[in-house]
C-alpha cells in the first residue's frame, strides 16, 4: 500500500498521524501552503479498506462518519471518491497538491506520481 501524491508536492515523507488528519480532511494543506486535494475509493473497495486500516489505523466506517459531521454541519467537505485505482493516478497526476492512495506498486509510474513514505508517529 502506497500513500502517492502529486509530484508538485514538496514533501516526501509524512507521519501516521498527518495522514489521518489529511484524510480526515482535517489539514487542508500542505506545509508550502499549497491546497491538499485529497482522493479516495469507495468505503467497500478493498485498496480502500486495506488502506483505512493499515495506514490510517481506521476502520472506514470512522472515516465516513468524520466526513459526514463535517459535510452536515458546513464545517468542511468530504474527499473526492474515484471509482478504480487507474482513475486515482489519472486524478493525483493531474492535480497539483492531490493526495491518494495505490495497492499495486509495480503499477505506478512515478513518472506523473510520487510516493511518500509513512513513518510512524
């Protein structure tokens, strides 16, 4: 499982915990200043999942109920959902400052994507 992000993204490593509060959509951007667009998968996929749970350390019900407290009460906006992988490297290659996630790492092409590494903490 692979954190990937836009290769206009300045960063190349992020906490645990950063990732939780990005997709959390509680960090709206990055530490330049520039916007975070973040992308997701649909809660049933499995790369989303397997991501929730390894990475985040959520289950993606937690998620959904963050995102819907901040979309019900007009706090904040949910991320932008993808339906297949292929259409999330389209989306983060395209977007300056996007943020998603990839299971098959043979697959990218780091080209138009760049990896970031999740460390602890």
């Amino acid at each position: 499982m692979q954190v990937i992000v836009n290769p206009s993204v300045a960063t190349h490593n992020i906490t645990q915990a950063q990732a939780r509060r990005i997709f959390s959509m509680r960090q709206a951007s990055w530490p330049d200043d520039a916007i975070i667009t973040v992308y997701v998968m649909e809660d049933t996929h499995k790369t989303h999942i397997t991501f929730s749970t390894q990475v985040l350390g959520l289950f993606p019900y937690q998620l959904d109920r963050i995102w819907n407290k901040l979309v019900y009460s007009g706090l904040g906006e949910e991320p932008i959902k993808v339906s297949t992988e292929q259409e999330m490297l389209e989306k983060i290659s395209s977007t300056p400052g996007a943020i998603g996630y990839f299971m098959n790492f043979e697959e990218i092409d780091t080209a138009n994507v760049k990896i970031l590494q999740v460390v602890k903490g």
